[in-house]
C-alpha cells in the first residue's frame, strides 16, 4: 500500500455549526490555494462589506454567498504532513439533505461540527444516522465556535458528554472529541492558549491518527472479504467476450471458478484483460476489470460474481433501513427501482412494522422491499449490502440492507382444518425433570467441512455429562424421513424445513439438539431460526477451507463432482452463503476436535445453557430456568 | 490495495461503462487538451483498446491553429471517428470576441455545442471538466442531465449516491457525464506521464520561454512563463505552482460568477 493513499472525511452537521467555515480555514492555512482564488474571495467579501470568509472558498455559487449558505455539496483535496485527505463539504439544510448524502456517500470517516454555543442541533442528530446507514462508523466530533461560548471548559464537557452518548447510542464509533473555533483558526494544527485545559492533540493530527488507523482497519477486513465483482456489461468487439465490472471486495485470479447470482452460472477466469494487455495475475478491491472465461456463457448485467463456496444471497424480498431524501413523501402504492450493485429492479415498499405511515425528506423508515424477481446482495455491512430506491429519474432514498425476510411464511398448513392441540407435558416439565435446558446447536458449512464428525464428538461429550441429546444428521435424514429431495434449491429449503420443526419437537421435550445439515442458504437457516426460535438457535459455521474439504473429500464427492456427476453440489457448482453472524466460526482446518467441542461448551455455558452437570433423572437446580 | 492515480483510473473507468451501457448513442467532448485526451485514454481503457464512441469537438474558428493540425492528425494516426460541431450562422453574422466574451462563448461554444447533440441525436456525453478548475464545476455530479436548452439546474441537482448514477434520459435530455470530476490537475498530469500519453505540444514550453497550461480560442486564452520542456518538467511546475489553472482563460474573469452563469446555461 502507498502511504500516499487519500482518507476520505465528510464533515457533516447542523446548519450553521461551521462546517464549510471550518473546511475554508483548513485550506487557508493549510491547503494549496491558489493567490488569485484567495484574492478573488478576498475581494468578494469586501465588496459585501464582510471579514474574510473562509467558507466562500467551497460555496462558490453566487445563491451561496449571498445567502451564507452552502446548497450542494463539493470536495476538495488536502495535504497535511504528507497525508493526503479528501475533504466532502456537506450542506445541513434539511432541504438540501440529498446533497448532504451524495457527499457523504463517498467517506471512510465522519467529522461531525457542533457549535459549542447552540449545542446539539436537529441535523446534528439526523446527520448521524445518516452516516450510520451509509456504513461511516467511525466519527470525530468538533465543538466548534468555543470563542462564542468564552472557551468555557464546563459547556464543552456538557456537549461532549452528550453527543458521545449519542454517538454510541447509534452504534458508532466516536474517535475523540475535540474542542475548536474554525473562525479563528484555533486548535486545527496547534493547542491554542484559550484552550489550555484541552490535554488531547488538536484537529489535525487527530485526523491524521484516527483516519490512519481506519485505513488499516479496512484493509484488514479486506483481506478476509469474499469476492464480489458487480457485472455491469459484457462486450463482444471481436468474436470473444468479456466480462465487465468491478470487484466491491475480495480478489479475483485466473484459474478462479466463479459463480455468477443470481443466474446460477459457473465458469472458470481464464484471463484478466487489460489496455494495453499486461496479464494480470490479480484483481483486487477498487477494480474495474474485464474477464475472460472459459466458458461463453450468457448472463446479463445485474449479477454478482463470487466463488462458489461463498456466494451472496439470492431472494425477491429484503428488508432494509432507509433515509428518504426526496421533496415528494414515499408512496405506498407506487413501484419504484431498486438499484443494488448493478441490479435494477422493479420493487414495492411495505412498512416493516405494518404502519403506513407518511415519510418524507429526512425521514427514516425500516422497510420489507418486494422486488419483481430475485437479486443478489450481501447484508450487515459486508460486500454488495448498500441499495438506493429511484423514480425513473430520480434518487429517492437510499439504505442498507438488513435481516431478510423468510420467501415462505414459517406455519403455512395446507389444510384450513387444522387445530393444534396445547396441553401435553411442557418443556419446562422436561428440562426441570433432567436437569437441564434444551437448546439447539445449528451446523452449517461444506461437504467435508466436518460437521458430522464434530455433532458426533459433542454428542459423546454432553452424553457423557449427562445431557439428553439428539443428532439430527443431514445424509442420514435424506435416507429416510427426507428421501424423497433432492438439491435443488426448494428441496434444500423444503430439507431444512424439516430438519427444523424435527428440532423444533426434540426441542420441546427439553433435548439439547446437534442438526448437521450443509444449509447453504442463508434464508432456509433464518426460517429454520424462526421455527426455532432465535433464544433456542445457535448457529456455528464449521469452517474449513474448500481446498481443503477437496482433499478430505471422505465421501468421494469432490471427485464426483468435479467429474460432472453431480450438478447441485455447495461450493463447487451451486452457491454456499457462509453466515454473517453466527453464534461461533470453528475453523476444522486449524482447530482440534477437542478444542471445537470445547470453545462449543463454554459458548453453551456463556449463554446460560449448561448446568453443573447432574445425575440422569436428578431434580438439580436450574441454572437457567428458561 | 492500489495507488492513488490507479484507484482514480479504476473509478473513471466504471463511470464510463456505466454511461455506455446505459445512454444512447453517447460520444466523447474531445478538445485535445490533456483531460479529454486523458478521458480518451480511459475510454480505450474501458473497451480494451476500442473506441465505440465518436468525439466531438467544437470549433470556433477561434482555436490556436496548432491545435487543429494536431486534431486531424491524431485522428488519422488512430482512425477515430470525429463530428466537428460550429456554429457557423453567428461566424457569419460576425461572432467574436469582440462582441463581449461571454456572449462569444455563448454563441460559439454553448450554442454549437447544443445544435451538434440535437443535430447528431447525441444521447450524453463524456467531459474531461474537474472540480479543481473552478467553483461552479466543484459543485457539480457525476451525471448531470440538461435539457434541450442546456441548463444546469444547479440548486436542485438529482442525488448520486455510492456508484449509484441516474442514467436514464427523459425526452429531448441529454446526459453530461463527468468521469474525471474528481481528478485534479496534478493527477491528470501524473497520469499522463505514468501512462507515456501523446499529448499537443503546446502545453511545453517554447523557445520565448512561454508554454500553455490551459487551452482555449487564442484571442481568450493566454501563455504562461515556463521552462518546462519536458513531461517531467511540468509534473514538477504543476506540484509547486500557486496560481490557478485557468488563471490565463479570459471568460472565467470576465465578472464574480462568469463561469456559474455561462454553465446554467449549458457550458461545458
């Protein structure tokens, strides 16, 4: 990585906090700008009969300085000790809120003006959210203006209290906070005597530490992220073609098997083309690439390109948190576009909580988003997990993508004439009888991932220590109650169906249950979660490597596969989603058994689920009465 | 994780496939300066060497005469297609500088430029324009539609958020679309040099000791003091300069908001 690499800060807040003053004064003293930019500002402000203004460097607009506002928003580059940083104005006028975002949109980290007279201001808060949303987690604060408030020590410890709460209260990160007058160009690269009883460094330097530090956060999660490549065309200037897009995270190499959602196609990367043709052995985060594969397949704009034992998920309804940034109220009734990646979709909106209630600009609103078929996308913050809702013109909102909603509803009977019987021996009945609570223990991940071996291990464990224990194991289930699926995705989702409510009837006679199923799919372990229940699901990723899982390949699958055998196989020629959360990641290919089946207890006894263990039949104390 | 210029390099080249894959017959606005001609390298770029674009260029008639010579050569050293737009009603009529520099530019530029994307049904065009030059482009967005009559309603631009760009045309719209918005001078010329560009000699000093930093209609446009001769050697006087690209454009100083005004109405 050069050192020369730009941080990119958005400097956000209420209207008339400072913000454009605060950039202004820090291009001033510090920037590069031009004598005849100066002089010409210089200038403007005298024939208006006002002091320097160092804000009329970024609003340039004659509506801005007549005004004293900033309409849109601008970003200007800026050096401080060989730093190089992008610095986004963002204009805090609610009506100018879609600015706002757009400038916003484009930032690792987030300052955030307060004046230190007025305190916390309407946009102060709204602007925060907004960052949270567009994944700028990490925010220094300013409390600008301290001349106004006298420098006093006591107002700044009372903003600052406050707005830290805020902060954390969103889930945010608050870098420090860090006592300023832009106007006056106090505290921005130097202590300023009026502010001796500040003990922090001053604005600049925190800039330089805090984004440094971010940059090499994201650079480590980097590292770990899957390949996502956006498809945005194929071309065919000549009889071959190329692939087109860009990679959002992860890497990509030729020899690469890629996996295109949500079209389902596999190929493998023979060759990363370039202008002028360079063969390029890598791609990485941040660019845009051109691929040939081996196979011409046909698959438009719109898909995700991943590997295949970690691909993002594939469903026509999401739920999302949005900011509404448009003059004209959200319409229920109205289709509208989703954009994710490249995909672009025809959708509806529905209030998550069923209130139809008015939104408008500025606005939040947690939605479930009906899409006229199926995209790919990510969630919680990792690879392609940002969507914007447009009229055909026209950004309306934007947001992120949160948990997904279930395709199909959890107790959806056939029959209208069913009715469930209650009064049989309860759960807590069970559980008060053994001696202990029941739970269940979900394990996900690929063939040869050792999920059979493990469920065997921990049975023997709990079984030993007395607990009542069940495994449900996938091939074995197939041979039997679920003989008659296959591995399409419905018969996997119909699979899990039944794994789940089995688990689910274990669960309720107070057994602690071990399902080792592959569940691929990230919707078919969330609807397994909610026929559960989530205090009773825990879901552990059994990680292992695919290359290694190749080389186990204790049932010859692989090989099969590979050899074209087998057509629907996870990770190989049909997607596998690894979990964004789950309860525990036990990587096979460095961990123990033993060591698995113990970090699985202490989980078990951090989350309140094993008891000291008792005699079969005893009636111990229950240290988690459910 | 890449360098700088190669993650601007990246981030133009997804901005150009975007506006092909989505505007209808889209060309390049190519006045051979370094930033279109960088903006050209980029398309090639983008289409692995092809350019399935036309440019377009507008002429005054007021261009340095260099700058002409140079056009049609380069064109036929790389076989591009070029549709060169003019206004020749208002040359006639005795259009020029003379009349006021912001009505020649009006006339001459805006004007024709407008005529060139009805008259060829020109669907968007990609512009080498960068926030850096001056106040009004700072403030402007990666996609900017203008209707017929070219204005830029710049109190009320559209929201563009992540790489999420608003494409799609309404009737009688064309799409202005700026890939190098956020590409400074510096960079263009670092980029230049990196990528060994073929660029018009007039931007290297001559043997008074004068070059060009900015290009233009000669009667606007004027020279700078400079001994760099070499690539290398206007990398270096771009780093350590502090007077303005565009302090030698004319237009620009004409009042306090010259180039606000001349852009609402459809400048590029």
């Amino acid at each position: 990585m050069t050192e020369f690499q730009q941080r990119k800060i958005v400097i956000v807040g209420h209207v008339d906090h400072g913000k454009s003053t605060l950039l202004g004064r820090l291009l001033m003293d510090f920037g590069k700008v031009p004598q005849q930019t100066i002089e010409k500002v210089r200038k403007t402000c005298e024939s208006r009969g006002v002091q320097l203004e160092p804000a009329f460097f970024l609003d340039a607009f004659q509506e801005e300085q007549e005004q004293g506002i900033s309409i849109d928003t601008t970003r200007v580059n800026f050096e401080f000790e060989d730093h190089r940083f992008l610095l986004i104005d963002a204009p805090g006028h609610l009506e100018f809120l879609k600015n706002m975002t757009t400038g916003a949109s484009g930032a690792e980290t987030g300052i955030l003006v307060i004046d230190g007279y007025e305190g916390i201001g309407s946009q102060t808060m709204r602007h925060l959210k907004i960052l949270g949303i567009l994944g700028v987690r990490r925010v220094i604060v300013v409390v600008n203006k301290m001349d106004k408030s006298g420098y006093s020590q006591a107002r700044f410890e009372e903003v600052a209290s406050e707005i830290r709460g805020h902060v954390e209260h969103e889930g945010q990160t608050c870098l420090s906070v860090v006592p300023i007058s832009a106007l006056k160009g106090e505290n921005l690269s130097a202590p300023s005597e009026n502010l001796s009883w500040y003990a922090g460094l001053p604005l600049l330097p925190q800039m330089v530490a805090h984004t440094t530090a971010t940059a090499v956060s994201i650079a480590e999660e980097s590292e770990h992220e899957p390949l996502r490549m956006v498809l945005q065309d194929v071309y065919r200037f000549t009889d071959e073609r190329f692939y087109a897009g860009r990679i959002i995270s992860g890497t990509i190499s030729p020899g690469a098997r890629v996996f295109f959602s949500p079209s389902g196609k596999v190929s493998t990367v023979e060759a990363i083309e370039t202008f002028p043709a360079a063969g390029l052995n890598k791609a990485v985060k941040g660019d845009s690439v051109a691929l040939r594969l081996k196979d011409q397949i046909f698959v438009e704009r719109g898909e995700i390109i991943s590997l295949p034992d970690q691909t993002p998920e594939v469903n026509n309804e999401i739920q999302a948190k949005l900011i509404w940034l448009n003059s004209e109220p959200l319409n229920w009734a109205a289709d509208y576009l989703i954009k994710v990646g490249t995909a672009e979709v025809s959708c509806r909106l529905e209030p998550s909580n069923s209130v139809f209630s008015q939104v408008g600009n500025g606005d939040f609103v947690d939605v479930d988003i009906k899409m006229q078929k199926p995209i790919s996308f990510d969630r919680d913050g990792r690879g392609v997990d940002k969507l914007v809702i447009c009229t055909t013109y026209e950004t309306v909102a934007c947001g992120a993508i949160a948990t997904p909603n279930p395709s199909q509803k959890v107790q959806k009977t056939k029959s209208k004439n069913i009715v469930v019987e209650a009064g049989f021996v309860k759960r807590e009945e069970h559980e008060e009888r053994q001696g202990h609570r029941g739970t269940v223990l979900w394990m996900t991940g690929l063939s040869g991932a050792g999920k059979s071996t493990l469920a065997k291990a921990l049975e023997r464990r709990l079984f030993n220590d007395g607990y009542r224990v069940a495994v449900l194991d996938g091939d074995n289930l197939r041979s039997g109650v679920c003989a008659d699926l296959g591995f399409e995705p419905e018969d996997r989702a119909e699979n899990i169906r039944r794994v789940a409510h089995m688990a689910k009837l274990l669960l309720n006679t107070g057994m602690v249950v071990i399902t080792a199923c592959i569940s691929p799919y990230e919707k078919d372990r969330r609807l397994a979660e909610e026929v559960i229940g989530e205090a009773d699901f825990h879901e552990l990723f059994v990680f292992c490597p695919i290359e290694v899982c190749q080389q186990r390949d204790p049932k010859g699958l692989y090989k099969k596969a590979s050899g074209g055998q087998i057509n629907d196989f996870s990770g190989l020629n049909a997607p596998y989603q690894p979990p964004t959360k789950p309860r525990l990641r036990l990587d096979s290919s460095t961990m123990s058994i033993a060591d698995e089946v113990e970090e699985i207890i202490s989980m078990m006894k951090a989350h309140n689920l094993k008891p000291a263990p008792v005699p079969i039949g005893a009636r111990g104390d229950l240290v988690g009465k459910p | 994780m890449n360098d700088y210029l190669t993650s601007l390099e990246h981030e133009s080249v997804f901005i150009v496939r975007e506006a092909y894959k989505k505007v209808k017959n889209l060309a390049l606005l190519w006045s051979m300066g370094k930033d279109s001609t960088v903006l050209l390298h980029l398309v090639r770029k983008a289409f692995l060497g092809h350019v399935p674009i036309p440019l377009v260029h507008i002429d005054t008639s007021y261009k340095i005469p260099e700058m002409i010579t140079w056009r049609d050569q380069y064109v036929k050293d790389h076989n591009l297609r070029l549709i060169v737009g003019q206004n020749k009603q208002a040359l006639a009529d005795g259009m020029g500088p003379d009349k006021g520099r912001l009505v020649c530019c009006g006339a001459l530029k805006t004007q024709a430029l407008l005529d060139t994307i009805k008259e060829n049904q020109i669907g968007g065009l990609l512009l080498g324009i960068r926030r850096d030059e001056e106040g009004s482009r700072a403030k402007e967005r990666v996609v900017s539609p203008r209707p017929e009559d070219g204005t830029w309603t710049y109190k009320d631009q559209v929201a563009e958020i992540w790489n999420h760009y608003n494409l799609h045309l309404p009737q009688d719209v064309h799409m202005r679309v700026h890939p190098l918005l956020h590409w400074t001078e510096l960079d263009v010329w670092e980029y230049i040099e990196r990528e060994r560009l073929e660029i018009m000699p007039l931007y290297f000093s001559n043997a008074d000791g004068k070059r060009y930093r900015s290009l233009g209609c000669w009667p606007c446009t004027g020279t700078i003091d400079s001994c760099a001769t070499t690539l290398d050697a206007v990398v270096d006087e771009i780093r350590n300069t502090k007077t303005s690209e565009r302090a030698g454009r004319a237009q620009d100083n004409a009042d306090t908001y010259a180039m606000q005004k001349l852009r609402s109405q459809g400048y590029m």
